[in-house]
C-alpha cells in the first residue's frame, strides 16, 4: 500500500513539473512574441488576448474568467483529475505571464514571432495536454455542443476559429490576423508533435500465402516481432494468416523489398499510427 501511493505521489510530482513547463512556455510565447507583435492565436487564448488590447484587463485575469465555465464543464464530463490539472496549469499560466510582462520581446519581426512564439505556445500547449490538463477551453466546449449540433468536435474548432481571426482582423488589421492564422496552424502541428510523439511508426497488415515465410523474414532482417491474425477471404472464402507488424517510417522500404522478394502476390496495407509503447519495440536490431 504505502509502495502505490509512493508511485501515484511521484508520477504526480512528474506531471506536474511538465504542466509548470508547458504554462512557462505558452506564457513566454504570449508575452515575449505574440502579444508585442500584436499576434493572437486561437480559441480562449486568442479572445483573452482580443480583449486584453481592447480593454486593457490583464490577460491572466481574463484568461481565468474565460476558461472557468468550462474547468467546470470538464469536471463533470471528463473527471477530477482532469478538473485540477486544467487549473493548476491556467492559473500557472496566468501567474508567470504577469511575472514576464513588461520584458523586452525578443523579436519584433513579425514573421519571426509568428514562427517561434506559434512553435513555442504548442509545444507548451501540447505537454499541459500530454499530462492531462488543458490551457484553452474550448474543445470543451466542442466537445459538449457537437452532442446536441451535426458537426464534429474538429469542425466546430475551425469554425470557432474563422469567427476568432475575422474578429482580429477587425481589431488588429488584416495583415496581423494573418499572421495569427500562420501562428495558429504553426501552434497546432507543434502540439499534434508534441502529444503524438516524434517516432513517426507504421502499422503494417500484410494477406500472404506466404505468411510463415514473411514472418520469419521480417524477424531476421528487421528484427521485428509479428503478430498473425487469423483471416478467412471474402471472396474465395478462403482461412489464412494476415501478419500484423509496427515498423518505423525507415524501415519502410525495406520491409517493401522484403515483401516483394518474398510474396509479390502479397496484399499490405499501411497505416499511420499515433504513438507505440511497449520496450520490445524499441530493440529491433539492424
């Protein structure tokens, strides 16, 4: 008993030093690129920083009021633990961002502060969301209307984004909401990186007369373990073995070359996967 607590207080203690780093980094790039630069981002983030140049309220104040109905939302539909990761980190983020403002920005290039502030708020972005929180509420929100609206979680954020940039272009000039486009799309891939992983792996599943053979090949060469699943073919109705295996995108040609020397009759399809666990995976030899 006392070992498992001793593991959930540490794996805590290691969630919350990447939640502290992930607000420092989003609160660095929102003070010291973007909001210099007049430049927004998107969702929640992007109206507090609206109205911060509209009304002159503190960003961190606003960012709190904006995203508490929705921690709120999150706690009754996602859970607890999510409830109090979101907190800590949005009131981190409110707490370092007002600690930095008034610094000198580190760019008044607006191209560059697109690139590295919109790279630097989704990596911060992505590692809050990684350990189970979040800094923006508003796939929350997408999350509850797209239950009652025909629209996916995904479509709703475009569209709650086309409303946030027109809006920027109104306030800030049309060339800035521009930019803040670019920063938006430079965000997200930085946080589908960051949550997803950098291995970029592929899911092989392989319909071969040959299965045997091929499983045998792809061990010895790739050092990859398969896993057969047992098929039966629609047409012909025919049982047969269908070989599942995870490589890495480098490994892909040579598996290609393998398949094609082994079983140029052989039906495979590849697949992109989002992340791999597992410690064997990473011991393939070569």
């Amino acid at each position: 008993m006392v070992k498992k607590q001793h593991e959930t207080v540490k794996h805590f203690i290691f969630r919350l030093f990447f939640i502290t780093l992930g607000a420092g980094l989003a609160a660095g790039a929102i003070e010291l690129f973007l909001v210099p630069n007049s430049i927004i981002d998107g969702g929640i983030i992007g109206i507090g920083l609206i109205l911060n140049i509209i009304t002159g309220i503190p960003f961190g104040i606003l960012i709190l009021i904006l995203n508490l109905p929705f921690l709120f939302a999150g706690y009754k539909h996602i859970g607890k633990n999510f409830f109090i990761s979101s907190s800590i980190a949005i009131v981190l983020l409110a707490i370092i961002e007002a600690a930095i403002k008034g610094m000198d920005p580190i760019t008044t290039e607006p191209l560059l502060a697109t690139v590295f502030g919109g790279l630097l708020l989704g990596i911060g972005v992505g590692l809050v969301i990684r350990n189970g929180g979040a800094l923006d509420g508003t796939e929350i929100l997408g999350i509850l209307l797209t239950r009652r609206i025909p629209y996916s979680v995904g479509e709703f954020v475009m569209f709650f984004n086309i409303f946030i940039f027109s809006w920027a272009g109104f306030v800030l000039g049309w060339e800035q909401a521009m930019f803040s486009i670019l920063t938006y799309y430079i965000a997200s891939k930085a946080i589908d990186a960051v949550i997803q992983g950098l291995d970029d792996t592929k899911a092989i599943l392989i319909v071969s007369d040959k299965s045997d053979e091929l499983a045998d090949t792809i061990n010895e060469r790739l050092g990859r373990s398969v896993t057969k699943l047992h098929g039966r073919g629609g047409y012909a109705n025919v049982e047969t073995d269908v070989i599942y295996v995870v490589i890495t995108r480098l490994e892909l040609s040579k598996l290609k070359e393998i398949i094609r020397t082994t079983d140029p009759d052989a039906f495979t399809t590849v697949m992109d996967t989002q992340e791999t666990y597992g410690s064997k995976f990473k011991s393939a030899i070569h």
